[in-house]
C-alpha cells in the first residue's frame, strides 16, 4: 500500500518547494495542444495552469500565512494530475500515428 504513495511524496518533495516547476507542466501541454488538438491535452494544461497558481499562492503565504502545516488536499491533487497527464500523453502519441 506505501507504493502507491511514492509517486505522491516525491511530487510533494518537487512541487510543494519549486512551483514554478508546475508551470513548465503547463506550457508543455499548452504546446503539445496547439500542435495536435484534443480535449483531454487542454484539459491537462488548466489543471497543470491552476496547480501551479494554487501552489504559488500557498508557497507565497497568500492562502494560508501562517503556512499550511497539513496538505491533505495534495492526496487528490497529485493522482489527478498524474492520471489526466497520463492520459493526455497517451491520446497525443495515439494521434501521432493516425
């Protein structure tokens, strides 16, 4: 049962410190929609867009200034963001070779 948590703590480990990080997410899926457009690769890239803002504002002390000491929110987040990226990847390379 702690494998599945593994890939959720080093996403914790990445984008709770660097959110910016998030960001390049973003404009790599925002680039992968403009070069073959689909639903899921835009989807992907607001997601992406909004975590990034969201974790910006926590990191910053704009949510929550005296900091957030539990990120249980982060327990949906993260396999969201893994599953839709995913997901997105997947129907680009399907598109490519169609």
């Amino acid at each position: 049962m702690d494998m599945l948590f593994v890939p959720i703590k080093l996403m914790g480990l990445v984008f709770i410190p660097f959110p910016f990080i998030g960001f390049a997410f973003a404009i790599l899926f925002y680039f992968l929609g403009k070069r073959k457009p689909s639903n899921s690769v835009r989807v992907t890239f607001y997601v992406w867009l909004f975590y990034s803002i969201y974790e910006s504002l926590i990191k910053f002390s704009y949510i929550c200034p005296e900091g957030c000491n539990i990120r249980i929110d982060l327990i949906l987040i993260y396999p969201f963001l893994l599953i839709s990226s995913s997901v997105a990847i997947i129907i680009f390379i399907k598109q490519q070779h169609t």
